[in-house]
C-alpha cells in the first residue's frame, strides 16, 4: 500500500474526512427524498381507491313507505330503584333482541331483580 494512505497529513486526512462525512451525508438526503416520493405516491393510491370505492358502493336504499312509523309517546315509564340510564339501555337491548323499533315497544316499568 501507499505510504499516504497508511500515514496521511493532516489537510489530506481533512480532507478525506470531509468527503467520507459528504458521502453520508448525501446517501441520507437521498434516502429522504425516496421516502417522501413513496409517501406521496401511497397517500395517492389510497384517495384513488377511496373514491372508488365510493363510487361502487350501492347507494343506501330508503325506508319501505308501506310501514307506518309510531308516534308520540306509549304513556308513563315507571323505574323502581333504576337508573334510568340503565333503563334505557335494557329498553335498546330489548328492541335489538326483538328486532323491533323502540318506539313500537311499550315498556310499562322496570324494576330491578336483586338476588338474596
């Protein structure tokens, strides 16, 4: 090998320096820049293929017109030692469970059942 390479100067080992420090330097902006383009090009593909899907989705159908809706009020609800929070979500699940509307449902009172 070349006695240079082995034992530089110091402005030659400066000077290696700096290129070795460019050449990292440059292989990271580069890197950067990929990953940014990438970035881009996925954000893209993702809003094409949302509009599409978008665009191939059935649109929802409406309600059939020949089932008449309930309305008002079914009277007094009676909660004994409830929370009505409570009630209500017993009422939902009830209405889930029956595959009904709540407002077809008449609850007359809920009462809690406490085990002995």
């Amino acid at each position: 090998m070349s006695e240079a390479l082995l034992h530089p100067s110091v402005p030659s080992a400066a000077l290696m320096a700096v290129l070795g420090y460019a050449v990292v330097f440059f292989g990271i902006l580069l890197l950067l820049v990929v990953v940014i383009v990438m970035g881009k090009i996925m954000v893209s593909s993702q809003k094409k293929a949302a509009a599409a899907a978008a665009a191939a989705a059935p649109a929802p159908e409406a309600a059939p017109a020949d089932k008449p809706v309930a309305k008002g009020t079914a009277g007094e609800l009676m909660l004994h030692d409830v929370d009505p929070k409570d009630a209500a979500m017993v009422m939902a699940i009830v209405a889930h469970k029956l595959n009904k509307p709540l407002n077809e449902l008449r609850f007359r009172s809920i009462k809690e059942v406490k085990d002995k």
